[in-house]
C-alpha cells in the first residue's frame, strides 16, 4: 500500500511541477489521474518495489546534485578537448567489473557514465561493463571510481 500512495504522491507532484496550473478543479484532475494511473500500474503489477523505490529516494537526493556537478566538469573537459587546436583525443574502451548488485544499481551507474561528458557505457551487465572514452583518462578513470562507489551506496548495498 505504501508504494502505491508514494507513486501517488510523486505522479501528482509531477504533474503539478509541469502543468502550472493550481485551479481547484485542475488539482482534483491531476490527482484523479494520479490516482488512477497507480491504481492501473498496481493491478497490470508493474508498480513493484524495484520500479519505484522509495526507500532509495534520500540516497538519490545526495547522489544527484554529486552527478550534476560530474556532469558540468567532465562537459567543460570535453569542451577544453574540442577547443584545442591540436585536438588531443585518445578514444578508448575498458572493461571493468562494476560492483552494484541490483539491476537498479546496474542500470544507474551505466546511465550515469553515459550521461557524463566524453564516456559512454557500450555494453553492461551484471558481470562487466564495457565503456567507450573519449579520452584514455576518461574511459580508465570509470574503473574503480568514485561514481561506482557512489551508485553502490544509493542502490544500498553497502
């Protein structure tokens, strides 16, 4: 039950972050088709505990202004890399073993690396990520980082 009036919540409060709108009659729309819109993912069985984690939602509060500031810094390299004239790129792919063990965890970490400037993660799985670099620091320096670290902690295995 608790899920389900946490997806609720957050469906509602979505809905009002992007409609603007706070007429009586636009609320109680909004929050019928919240409503509903659970309602209908509880009983197809897709609004599971992995599909909305509530219990990780203080975790990604603090991971995510850390990959916006990642995010931010590795774009201002790749554009100090696209500005140079000598154009110093070393493209390069890596292979490590990442150390989440929730398909959550997994699957936020390669997004993670695929978000940040200059790295894209290629292949992932629960055994071994292989990620592109656009430089060799870049791709080698996914291996053992503080990002998978981080994306450790969130997914709460640690």
């Amino acid at each position: 039950m608790i899920p389900t009036l946490s997806l609720v919540a957050s469906l509602f409060v979505f809905w009002l972050l992007l409609s603007g709108y706070f007429q009586a009659f636009l609320i109680s729309a909004g929050l019928g088709s919240a409503i509903a819109v659970a309602l209908f993912a509880r009983r197809m069985d897709v609004a599971d505990r992995e599909g909305h984690p509530i219990d990780r939602g203080f975790r990604a509060l603090a991971y995510w202004p850390w990959l916006v500031l990642e995010i931010i810094k590795s774009g201002w390299a790749v554009t100090r890399i696209i500005l140079d004239p000598r154009l110093p790129v070393s493209p390069t792919l890596v292979r490590f073993r990442p150390s989440q063990r929730t398909a959550v965890g997994l699957v936020t970490h390669a997004n993670s690396i695929t978000l940040t400037p200059g790295t894209l993660t290629v292949e992932a799985s629960e055994k071994e990520f292989l990620v592109h670099g656009l430089t060799r620091d870049g791709a080698e320096g996914c291996v053992d980082s503080e990002m998978d670290r981080r994306v450790t902690h969130f997914e709460g295995t640690t």
